[in-house]
C-alpha cells in the first residue's frame, strides 16, 4: 500500500492506495514544520489519519510507502515531518518533498516540461522528469507572486479604489465585503496574512468577467507571470502546466495569456492530488 499526502497550510489531502487503486481518502488539518512543531505533527497525523485509516480497517503496518508533498517543504525542515511520520507509519519508507515537485509529477509524470503553481500564491519550475532543474524565486505578493490570487486581488482593490475601474464596480464590491477604504487598509496593513485577504477577491472577479476591465486584468496578471518567471527558463518547446485554483477557474483566460506570449498550453489541475496518484500508480 502506498499513502499519498498533498499538505497545504491549511489542510491536508490524503490518498491510499491497494495495488493501484485509491481505497481511502482522507483530509486532514495542513501540516507546516516552519508553524508547528513535531508533537503538534504527530498529534495530527495520530488523529486525523492514522485513527480513521484504523476505523477503515487498514493496518498501519501494511504501508510501504508513504509520499509527503508539503506548501514550501525545504530540505531543512523534513528532518520535521520524516521522523513523525515514521513514528506512525512504522514499515513505511518515507520520501517527503516540495508542493512544487508534487506540482511537476501531478502534471507532468515522467515528461519533461514547465509546472506551475497559480493560488494564493504562484510558483514554476522547470522540470526535466525526474527533479526540478531550475526554479525562478516566487518572492511572495510583494515583491512577485505573479499570477497569484493575491496579486490578482492586490491589482484589483488597488485600482477600484484608485479610480481607475468603473465605479459601480467598487460600490458593489465595497457592499459585497461590507468594508470601506479604511477597513482594507487595516487588513492589508496591520491584520495577519494580508495575502489570503487579498486573494478572497477573486471570487467577486470571477462573477464579473463579462466586464472588459476585469477580464484583461486577469489576463494581464497571467501574463506578467509568464514574463517574468516561465520566459526566463528559454524553453518555448515545452509546454506550460498549471495546478492551482486561480488556473482553474481562470483556465480560460489562462489559455489566453499563454496564447499571447506564445506559449505551449499543458494540463491543468486545481488540485495536485489525482496526478499524484496517477503517477504513483504508473
């Protein structure tokens, strides 16, 4: 048996699999060692996976494998996540990883090409089948993250409330949210993850791409992504993949953007999970 985990910072999708075959799925809080701290890890792991993994009738004892793919997982903090990991899953070899290596496998498998990872935040890579060979720095909202929903959303409120969209469109957003000027600046400024705030906008932009403005902002925002991170790995022979749901629900003005720098379209996904299976099940 193989477990399969795809941990955001806020939850966490897990997949087991019986000779190739998905025979339980369970999500569980994210698991982040740059927040918690090993006893907080194995606390979830006991809890959240390893009892109802029991209550399924599943012998702990029975996984081989287990693939941990984490939001921002860097070498120094697997020493974290592996030994709590192996406390619970006692027979299991243990590989843990990167979102962005979980990203190239669930899009690419063993092919070569370029995966990217459009949320909250963005992030690409190019990957030549087996590892990623080169990764441009995302440098979060501020200083990049194009192509996120933050920056989306970021874009947007900046210019609703510069003037510089129709104002309908603010007075109905500025209803919809039940802020005014002052409250945005709050919660970009002084409240805890500014970016999730910001990328709560995209649902409203969402609902209103039939407005031109809107519509060539999302574009636009794609655009500089691939500009400014997918140009700089000089391979227009590969295509380019997305994971993520600002790709996925965006997917159409993704291809637009792609078509516009002359990119190759790849694959989407909004979440890694299923491609993970597929490639472990290869």
């Amino acid at each position: 048996m193989i477990l399969i985990a795809d941990s955001g910072s806020t939850k966490t999708h897990w997949a087991l699999l019986k000779d190739n075959k998905t025979v339980a799925e369970i999500r569980s809080q994210g698991i982040n060692p740059f927040f918690q701290n090993e006893e907080r890890i194995r606390q979830v792991v006991k809890m959240e996976v390893a009892y109802p993994l029991r209550s399924q009738g599943v012998d702990l004892e029975q996984v081989n494998e287990l693939f941990f793919y984490g939001a921002g997982l860097r070498d120094e903090m697997k020493d974290k996540v592996m030994p709590t990991l192996q406390h619970v899953f006692p027979t299991a070899t243990i590989e843990a990883q990167s979102d962005l290596i979980a990203a190239a496998r669930a899009l690419c498998r063993h092919d070569e090409g370029i995966a990217c990872i459009l949320g909250t935040g963005s992030n690409s890579g190019l990957y030549d089948g087996a590892r990623i060979v080169q990764n441009i720095p995302p440098l979060g909202f501020i200083l990049g993250d194009e192509g996120s929903g933050a920056v989306l959303g970021k874009r947007f409120i900046g210019a609703l409330l510069k003037g510089l969209m129709d104002n309908n469109l603010k007075e109905e957003y500025l209803s919809d949210t039940g802020e005014e000027m002052a409250d945005i600046i709050d919660k970009v400024y002084r409240q805890p993850l500014p970016n999730r705030y910001l990328a709560h906008a995209a649902k409203f932009i969402h609902r209103h791409l039939d407005h031109p403005q809107v519509r060539q902002l999302v574009v636009d925002n794609f655009r500089a992504f691939l500009q400014r991170n997918v140009a700089q790995y000089h391979r227009p022979d590969l295509p380019v993949n997305a994971v993520g749901s600002i790709a996925f629900f965006f997917s159409e003005q993704w291809h637009e953007a792609l078509a516009a720098e002359q990119c190759i379209p790849g694959s989407i996904l909004q979440t890694p999970i299923q491609g993970l299976v597929a490639f472990h099940s290869s």
